[in-house]
C-alpha cells in the first residue's frame, strides 16, 4: 500500500513538472496598462504592400482613432509583408512597408504580431530576428507568445503550421525550419495553448491567430481549427478570437458561448467580392473592404469596434452584446 502511495505522489509530480515545462514553452510578456486600469488596442492584418493598395490611407486613419483612443499597442494579425515575406532581415521592404507607412505619433507603440502563411512564403526567421527591433524598436514578432496587460491576457497563437495544404502546394516554398516535423510542432503548441489558457486568472482572454476559424469570406472557415484549436478556446471561456487572412472586416458571434470571431483582415488589398452565405443570427458584420479593427477593455465592458479606409465607425459592439451600429 505504502508502494502504491509513493508511485502515486511520484506520477503526480511527474506530470506537474511537465505541465510547468510546457507552460514554459510560450514566451511571456507583460504590457503596463493605463492608471484606470483600461486598455485600448488596434488590431491590423494582411497590410504590407509599400504603402500601395490603400495601406497608407488605412495607416493614417489608424493614427487618428488610435490618437483619440490613446491605444496602448497594436496586433498584428499576420501577412505582415508580400507577396513572399522577408528576404532576410535588411529587406528594404521592411522600412518600405511598415517604418516608413505607420508614421503617426499614436501608432509609435508597441507592435505584437504574428506570420501569416505569405510570411511564411520568405525567410520566416528574418520577422522573428532580434535585429529588426534594432532597426524599429516597435516590431515583436514570434511564432507563438502571450502578453499579460492587466486584467487581459492575450495568446497569440503560429496557425499557418496547422493549414495541411501548405505542406503539400508545388508552386509555393515555405520556410518550415523550426516548425518540421509538422505534427509534433502542432501537437506540443495545442497543448501550451491549453496549459496557459487554464494557467490564466484573467477576466478576458483574447486569442489572435492569422488564420480564420469561422468566416464567409473567400478562405472560408479553417477547418483544422475548428477541429483542434477551437475546443480548447471554448474549454477555457475565451472572449475574443482575432485573425486576418481573408481580407475584410467580420464579426461572428458564436450561438453557443461567448466567443466572438472577428476578422482584421483589411490593411491593405480588399475587395475580393466573395462573401459566403452565413447564418444571420450569428454574422454581426462583414464588410467587404480595407480598414481595421479598435478595441477597448475596462474591468466590466469590453467595446469592438470597425473602421473603413475614410475612418468611418462601421460596427460597434460591446460585451452585453448590444450592436449600436453595423453596416454591410
């Protein structure tokens, strides 16, 4: 009995020294939040085009809701510059499509993001080198990382890895060092994800991943996540899952829990024209074009909003779930 006893206090501190050793995968950063304890963010994806495409009007629009926000960082939400990424980490295109592009004062914060599959496309590492802070201090990419600002905690979550095709696309190259092979990458990340979320005494939670999860737009839904990250997301009452990839403006809610799917996806080309049909009671917005994404959290509300190139407000909600606005 005492045998049995002791192998049993052995296993269990087995497996809690494993459950740190994973926690411990996903780097973490701590963001100070405003004196009253709020935090504003401005979400962006799929915008690194050298200021073309509108990515500049968007830009300047950005500088002016993030000034009269007094945004603390920016998300982004991958396909950080195309077509292929980076060459290395001296490609002009970096200045060329971000330094250069957000100039605004309010957006000279602290930029979280991460790669989407065309980043993917070009030297992978190249975004997630120490050396492109040195050149703008600003820029913090990497694979996956959680960031705790208050009573928030963002996951930012690698999703390309998870896609299967890309594995197998002829007329694309990929950048997969670091990631292969491609099932053990995808099932130790699964689990950190997992481990954190449940490690997490924040009030909201925010997942942000490149890719789509739910939406009607051209990419449609990603089913490997619907299959293998949205179960963990929903076992641990995550409030907010935002990504790019297709490029517009969405908002989902789920009929089943409180996880709201919104896409920011609109930094730069838009207007693809393909909108899928979708349940009316769930699709709070969808906007077809270039613009971004606004968001502010306090200790009870939390407010999303949607703004086009012109900097009009398309669609407010907030976590009553109460829309003042929406335009489609």
């Amino acid at each position: 009995m005492g045998m049995i006893k002791s192998l049993a206090v052995h296993l269990l501190l087995y497996m809690v020294a494993m459950t740190v050793m994973v926690a411990a995968d996903l780097r973490r950063f701590k963001y100070p939040v405003k004196a009253d304890g709020s935090l504003s963010f401005l979400a962006i994806g799929d915008w690194g085009r050298r200021g073309l495409y509108n990515q500049s009007n968007v830009a300047y629009q950005m500088g002016k809701v993030g000034e009269k926000m007094d945004v603390d960082f920016i998300v982004s939400t991958g396909d950080n510059f195309y077509d292929s990424g980076l060459i290395d980490e001296h490609d002009p295109a970096f200045f060329d499509s971000f330094t250069n592009v957000y100039t605004a004062p309010s957006l000279q914060k602290q930029w979280y993001s991460v790669l989407g599959n065309h980043d993917y496309r070009g030297n992978a590492l190249a975004q997630l080198s120490p050396e492109l802070r040195q050149r703008d201090n600003r820029w913090l990419c990497m694979r996956s990382f959680i960031v705790n600002a208050g009573n928030v905690d963002f996951f930012f979550v690698d999703t390309t890895p998870f896609h299967g095709k890309y594995f197998s696309e002829t007329d694309q190259e990929y950048d997969w060092r670091g990631v292969l092979p491609r099932e053990d990458y995808v099932s130790e990340l699964l689990k950190d994800v997992d481990v954190t979320l449940k490690e997490s005494s924040a009030k909201w939670k925010v997942v942000v991943g490149h890719h789509t999860i739910y939406s009607a737009g051209v990419h449609g839904n990603t089913e490997e996540l619907v299959d293998k990250l949205l179960p963990i997301l929903l076992e641990n009452d995550v409030n907010l899952y935002i990504n790019g990839h297709d490029h517009c403006l969405e908002h989902i809610s789920s009929s089943t829990s409180q996880l709201q799917f919104l896409t920011s996806g609109g930094g730069s080309k838009a207007w693809r024209g393909d909108i899928n049909p979708w349940n009316l009671d769930e699709m709070k917005f969808y906007y077809d074009g270039q613009g971004f994404m606004a968001a502010e959290i306090t200790e009870n509300d939390l407010v999303v909003s949607f703004y086009d190139v012109f900097g009009n407000m398309l669609h407010n909600w907030s976590n009553s779930g109460n829309s003042r606005r929406s335009a489609w």
